[in-house]
C-alpha cells in the first residue's frame, strides 16, 4: 500500500473584489493498492473549501493501463485514453480528460451566488514525440460540453440544483512540452 498526498492553493477570483473568499484550499491523501504492474486501486479523503467552509470527502482512483504498441489507460477520474506507439519515441493518443473548476466571483445580478462551478469535457487526438530530456505534443479536438452555473456558498447549498448555462460545442488546438527531470529507465 502507497499513500499519496496532494495539496493545491490557488486565488480563483474575477479580480473585481479580491477578498479572503477567494483563496481556494484543496489537498487530500490516497492510499494505493497495486495489485498488478497495470493496475492499481486508491481510496481516502479530500478536503476543500470552495464553499466558504472545509468540506471533507471521500476520493478514489482507479488506474488500470496495458502496455505494449497499442496501450490503453484509465485513470478516474482523470483521463480515458487509447494510445498506439508507432515508434519508440512517438506516440499517437485519443484521449478525454474531464475537468471541473470552481471559482469564487461576482454575480451583480444574484449576489448571493458566488460560486462558479465550470465543466468542460474534451476528446481530442494528440501526437507525441518524445526525447531523452523533453517530450512535445500537439493536439486537437472536440470540446463536447462546456457549462457553469452559479451556486450559493455554504454547506447548507451544496445540493440545491440552479439552472445551468451551457455553451455549444466548438474544436479546440493544443501544444505543449513535458520536462522529465529524472533519469527515465530504458524499456
């Protein structure tokens, strides 16, 4: 059994009125159980206050990949991708990465609201290719849904429903580089 911690602190505010609300705290600890080399299963707790409070929760991740030419990977609740590795140091990948962002901002029209929660689920094709010391990618595809609503703060709130606000699919493009700062083992 591994245990893992993440801590993360950011300033999630629309800069009209920075205040005290709008630094966001999360961190939690995972505890993993490898059962085999391609899978691995992690439960624990996550604590955040996008709701003007400490709110503690449940977390889990699920990682199960296979290796060789054709690889695929499932890391809830991160990514699901499908790879194929036509050389040794390129990579082609379709993946979908969900993401989830809350923002304290605010609402001249509702003021009560102050959280903004933000949805995006992408698919997207990418190509990788990859070096001893870094890795470049490039990318493309389809944002299927991106939405956010505006929410009361308070742990009192946290299951009240409000309307959502959802913007219509649109392609987006991607480029980036991975630095690998540790020795990698040949395979």
């Amino acid at each position: 059994c591994t245990a893992i911690q993440m801590d993360s602190a950011g300033e999630y505010t629309d800069f009209r009125k920075v205040d005290s609300k709008d630094l966001i705290i999360n961190g939690g600890v995972l505890f993993m159980k490898t059962y085999s080399p391609n899978f691995s299963l992690g439960f624990g707790v996550f604590a955040y206050n996008a709701l003007s409070m400490p709110i503690v929760l449940p977390g889990f991740v699920i990682n199960w990949q296979t290796s060789g030419s054709f690889k695929v990977l499932v890391n809830v609740p991160t990514e699901i991708s499908v790879a194929y590795n036509p050389a040794l140091n390129h990579e082609i990948k379709l993946a979908f990465r969900p993401k989830n962002i809350n923002y304290d901002t605010e609402n001249p029209l509702v003021p009560s609201r102050r959280a903004l929660a933000y949805w995006e689920l992408p698919i997207g094709l990418e190509l990788r290719k990859k070096t001893k010391q870094v890795d470049f990618m490039i990318g493309g595809g389809l944002m299927a849904l991106r939405s956010f609503q505006f929410n009361e703060r308070g742990l009192d709130n946290i299951f009240k429903s409000t309307p959502g606000h959802m913007y219509g699919a649109n392609f987006f493009v991607n480029a980036g580089l991975q630095f690998h700062f540790k020795k990698q083992d040949k395979k």
